[in-house]
C-alpha cells in the first residue's frame, strides 16, 4: 500500500495541497465559469420537473451515510422525480470535485471545505442537497479512533501522532485540529497520513499509524478490535451538514429542472428513511457497498429528521480553513448554495429559509 503524508511545519504546505486541489480541475475552470448574480442562475421557484427520465451520474464516498439515498431509490422517490441514479465510487473527493467541474459527474459528494477551497479558487461548486440531512452534537458517523496499542485516550495527546485521514486537505483533518486545539493539544505536530477508509482499520493493527479518523462501518469495527474512540468531527457543526451534494454552476445553469428535482428526491428520501428506518438501513443491502444484513441493521448513522441546508456550515468551513491552512482569501459563503436547498423547511419545501 502506497500512502500520501504531510509531515510538519504545515502552513505552507497546507496552502500548497489547498491549490493543488484547486489544480486537478483547472483545465475545466473556463467552461464552468458563470455570470449568474445568485447561486444556482434560475430561481428555484421556476424550475420544473425533467420533462422525461433522465440518468444523473453521482459520485459518492462509500459508506452507511447514504442509506436514505438508497432507501429513495428502492421506494421510486427518485423516479417519481423522473431521475435514474447512476451512483459510482469515488474514494478521493479532490477527484470527486474535478469530476464535478469537467462534467464526469452530475452530482457529488464532497463537504463544505471542498466547496469553499474551491471557492476561493474561482471555481465554484455549489451545495444542492445534504447526504444525511443535518447532524447533532452527539453525532458519532466519522470518529477519531486511536488504536490499542498506542495508548492515547485523550484527544489532546494527537501531538506527534500519525493520524489516518482520507484526504490531507479534508474537512476531517481540519476539523480534527479543530478539536485537538480546544482541548489544548499541539495540533501543528500532528502527522497526518492520507489513506481510503477502508485501509485504516488495518494501518491501525500494523501500527503503520496511531490513530484514524473513520467513517462507519469502519470506526465501530475499529473500536471493537479494542480502538479507542476519542473524539467526533461533526461536533463542530452544531445543526450543521458536513456532508453535502453538489453540482457545477455550470450544470446548475444548464439544468434547473434536473438540479431541483435531485433537491427534492434527497429531501422525501432523508424524511422517508426516518419513519421507516430499519427498511432504509436495510436498502444499503442491495447497495455499491453491499453490506450483509447483519452489518445493515448495525450500521450507525444520521437519523434525524433535519434534511435542510444552512450557510453556518460553510460558514464555519471557512473559518477552519484560515485558522489551519492559511487561507486569505474571503468567500461570499452565501452564493455556494443553491437557492431552492435554503428553501427547504424541515417539513418539506418553503420559501422560508432554514437557519
């Protein structure tokens, strides 16, 4: 196994990985260029539904957060939308963005430090819906676990430590900092290592690393082989999404219609999936991941009923990008969503913005 690592000092370093990313999809900047005033170019109002049944092309990073899109699509919420999902895998989400901006994919997940790195770039992709809808401060989906062996039961010890994170610009490893500075460790000597998911569990038995920050199912086997969890990324993001959809501006322009319809399938997906959920638990059976349904039913993930974006949650990316990777430049937060996402209520649809 070949891995990425970004020792320390790391400022500039992290403003050289920040532009790199920016770069993959730099050939593409030009065509997706926009000279809308407001996110998203037409109204959310006036969008219809696609005139026919039409194939998105969606990217996502595989795990248990996506049973509610599952869930949509086995009970036609997404056909009845006139929308087939075309869901491929894509581990690396600085990929998942170039994609989105060269037209490989229509629709992608990434969180909202990527769409503010990008943002600040000039090359604007644009929130369209919430993966797992918002998330509490008890939310344990992605959790920074420690391995037996290393000893460390406390956060703050991540000082020196080689951390497993799936991307070195990712919202898990500023978000990471983030809580290791609150609880007064050394987050400048963290040595961070960049691996998919799916290996950490592994690098974490070999002692290749100290700690992870995993996504489920992995963090719970992790946990059950005897690691230590020690902390949750999300609880930086009261009432906030840290995992999102987006779309190109470009093709948000081109496709009001298909944009608004993707909104709307996730949100009766999202508000579907939490009064059945041990149904949309077990759609991640017939799913890319292909979970047994014994790992189905155990799969921890977002339940709540809170399908809605806000702008505090790109927002508060923007602030951990220039605490710890030096960003200077200052993003209008408010145009990287798309307009009708903010008119989503978490009873449905409203022209009254969710907070």
């Amino acid at each position: 196994m070949m891995f990425t690592t970004r020792f320390t000092p790391r400022g500039a370093a992290r403003v050289a990985a920040l532009l790199a990313t920016g770069a993959l999809a730099v050939g593409a900047l030009a065509a997706c260029s926009s000279g809308s005033d407001e996110a998203g170019g037409v109204s959310s109002s006036t969008a219809k539904m696609p005139a026919k049944m039409t194939t998105v092309k969606v990217a996502i990073n595989p795990s248990s957060q996506y049973a509610a899109m599952y869930y949509g699509i086995q009970q036609g919420i997404f056909k009845e939308h006139n929308l087939t999902l075309d869901v491929q895998p894509q581990a690396d989400i600085a990929q998942t963005v170039s994609g989105l901006l060269s037209g490989a994919y229509d629709f992608g997940q990434t969180t909202p430090i990527h769409v503010v790195s990008a943002a600040a770039q000039g090359q604007q992709i644009v929130e369209v819906s919430t993966v797992e809808g918002r998330l509490g401060d008890d939310d344990q989906g992605t959790t920074v676990v420690a391995s037996k062996a290393s000893g460390i039961t406390d956060i703050k010890d991540l000082g020196g430590k080689k951390v497993a994170t799936v991307g070195l610009t990712s919202n898990n490893t500023y978000a990471t900092d983030e809580l290791v500075a609150k609880a007064g460790g050394d987050w400048k000597s963290i040595n961070f290592i960049q691996m998919p998911f799916g290996q950490m569990a592994g690098a974490l038995d070999t002692g290749a690393v100290d700690v992870a920050i995993m996504q489920q199912p992995f963090a719970t086997q992790a946990q059950n082989a005897g690691g230590v969890a020690l902390g949750y990324p999300s609880a930086i993001y009261a009432n906030g999404a840290t995992t999102v959809f987006d779309a190109s501006q470009q093709y948000i322009d081109a496709h009001p219609e298909i944009v608004r319809a993707f909104s709307d399938s996730m949100i009766a997906s999202l508000k579907a999936a939490v009064k059945d959920e041990d149904a949309a638990s077990l759609s991640l059976v017939d799913s890319i991941m292909k979970y047994s349904k014994d790992q189905a039913m155990n799969a921890v993930r977002n339940k709540n009923d809170a399908p809605c974006l806000t702008v505090s949650s790109l927002a508060r990316a923007e602030d951990l990008l220039k605490k710890y990777a030096n960003l200077t430049t200052d993003v209008d937060v408010d145009k990287l969503v798309w307009p009708g996402a903010l008119e989503c209520t978490d009873a449905g649809t409203s022209s009254t913005p969710a907070q």
